[in-house]
C-alpha cells in the first residue's frame, strides 16, 4: 500500500462534528483535504468510512448520528468529485470504543471517523 494512503486508514484526526450533529466543523478542512488529495491520486481506491460515537446518551440515536457523520463526510468527498461509488458507509455507533466512556477524555477519542480501505 502506498505511504500517501496508509496515513489515510484507521483514526483520522482533525475531523469534528458540531456537538450532537452531522455537520463538519470548519477546522476539518485540513485533514479532509489531504484525505481528498490522496483520494485522487489513487483514483482506484475504495474506501469504508466508519462513523464511531461515545456511549453517553441513549444508544439509538448515537448509532444514527454515527451513521450520519460517516455519510456527511462522505458528501464531503463526492462535492468535491470523489465518485460516489468508490465510497460506502457505515455507522458503528458507541460499539467499538477505543479509550474508556468513564471520562470526557475517553468519549472525545471515541467520537471519531474511520476510513478503511477496500479491495
């Protein structure tokens, strides 16, 4: 795999979400901007965006809202001339934790998108 696409799976910090929301905050520009570059540089690339949210509050919604982060970045790209094809989503909900929903600290590191890339 290419060294511009590897820093483009799993975590991709730098990418936030009005609290409670879909919509991108403005500071995501960058992170999103070098994930586009790399995007069409390898036209080929397939790629599983993974929305991913803290266990606080009731776990419907979170599994929705996760859903609709992945999909907001995912309209991200295809405004921007990704095909739309080349990108699928899914939301994880508060399912996969990677830090403790015991502090803030913990449910920050957990609100988070993944990309995974796709053969």
């Amino acid at each position: 795999m290419p060294k511009a696409l590897q820093a483009f799976t799993g975590v991709i910090k730098g990418i936030r979400f009005d609290s409670g929301t879909d919509q991108i905050k403005d500071s995501s520009t960058n992170s999103l901007n070098k994930a586009l570059t790399a995007l069409r540089k390898f036209p080929d690339t397939k790629l599983r965006i993974e929305g991913h949210s803290d266990a606080a509050g009731d776990p419907g919604f979170n599994k929705k809202l996760s859903l609709k982060r992945a999909n907001a970045v995912k309209a991200w790209f295809v405004r921007r001339g990704v095909g739309e094809g080349r990108l699928a989503t899914v939301g994880m909900g508060p399912d996969k934790p990677i830090a403790s929903n015991d502090s803030a600290n913990g449910r920050a590191r957990n609100r988070r998108i993944e990309f995974k890339l796709v053969q």
